[in-house]
C-alpha cells in the first residue's frame, strides 16, 4: 500500500465532479455514491492505517464512469479513462477494482458492455495487480450502501442481483465480500455496522 500514490481530488472537487456526473447521467448512482464515500470515511476513521479523506474521495467517486450513461460494466472502463485523464491513477484503479472483492473478471452482475479491447486491458489490469486496504475499503463500502443509506450486506447484495441477475460467480464474490467485511473489522476492532448509522432503518424499514 505504500507504494500507491495516494493524491485523489479534495473533497470539494471531489463534490463538484460527482455533481457534474449526476447531471449529465441523473440517477440513484449518485446518492449510492455519497453513502458509499461516508461508509469509507467511517470505516477509515477507525483504522490507523488509512487516510479517512482519501478513503471518501474514492469512494464518492468509485462509479464516476456512470457520467456517461446508462451501462453496465462499461462504466469502470469509463471511470478509468476519465480519472487518468485527469491525473489521478488511485482513483482510476478504483474504477476498476470496485467491482471485484473476487479477482475475476467475469465476477461481475451485468456484462462487459465494452469493446474486445478494453475487455482485454481490465482483465490484464486485474491480473497484475494485488487489491490493496484501499481497493478492499470501497469493494466494502459498495456492498454497504443503498441509495436510500446504509444496510446489512445480504440486502444490498440481492438488491443488486434481482437487478443484474446472477451467475456461477456470484456465490464466490458474496463469500469474498464477508471475508473483506471480517478483514476490517478485524483491523478497527468492531463491527463495522456499529460505525455506520442507520443500518437498522434502512434495512428493514423502519
């Protein structure tokens, strides 16, 4: 993790540059978005070896690709090329690996919108890469967050799979989610439901 490069936007062009997406792609992404950027926040808060501000930029921005209209995994492809053009590589691999707790680049919910090309460049990305706190931070804090707040991970999981449908990944990408879930709670030395609010209400509604 040392050797990441840990400049990100400030949290105030960070709010800019979403806002900006959210116009030109209105959408629930977003609010989920915001939540998914305060849940990291949070989580970072409690663990001595992440930088909380870095951690809510990342993810804030994590689904920025969505900017462009409405795809499927053609956003991180998207999200990388608009956070490289601007300089920032942590972001841009966040693009990328915020959608893989499992190392697989056909563990996803949807399809590779995208041409044989960029296909080819985000499965040669992930296969030489080793997910750092960072990358594991925001595959967490996606799977925590509704548009509407925070949840239990099972709820936001078949949120999402009733909307993309599954396949034989699936089960493995869950499994490596709760491992993640247990890394950093092992890290804070809590649950990480305890720093989030509202996980109670937004679950179950009410």
């Amino acid at each position: 993790m040392k050797d990441l490069n840990l400049k990100v936007p400030s949290l105030e062009e960070a709010k800019i540059i979403l806002d900006e997406g959210n116009k030109l792609n209105p959408g629930p992404w977003m609010s989920h978005s915001l939540y998914a950027g305060k849940a990291a926040q949070l989580i970072a808060r409690e663990d001595k070896d992440l930088d909380e501000n870095v951690a809510q930029v990342l993810g804030m921005l994590h689904d920025i690709g969505r900017r462009y209209g409405v795809t499927s995994m053609r956003h991180s492809i998207d999200g990388y090329k608009f956070a490289m053009e601007k300089g920032y590589d942590l972001w841009a691999r966040i693009c990328i690996t915020h959608s893989f707790p499992y190392k697989n680049i056909d563990a996803v919910f949807g399809k590779w919108d995208c041409s044989d090309e960029e296909y080819k460049f985000a499965k040669e990305y992930l296969d030489n890469i080793e997910m750092s706190a960072y990358d594991k931070l925001i595959q967490l804090c996606d799977a925590l967050a509704l548009p509407t707040g925070y949840c239990l991970m099972e709820k936001r999981m078949l949120d999402v799979a009733m909307r993309h449908g599954v396949n034989e990944y699936t089960i493995e990408k869950w499994k490596a989610t709760f491992e993640i879930q247990k890394y950093f709670e092992k890290r804070i030395g809590k649950s990480i439901y305890s720093v989030l609010p509202n996980v109670v209400e937004n679950t179950f509604g009410f």
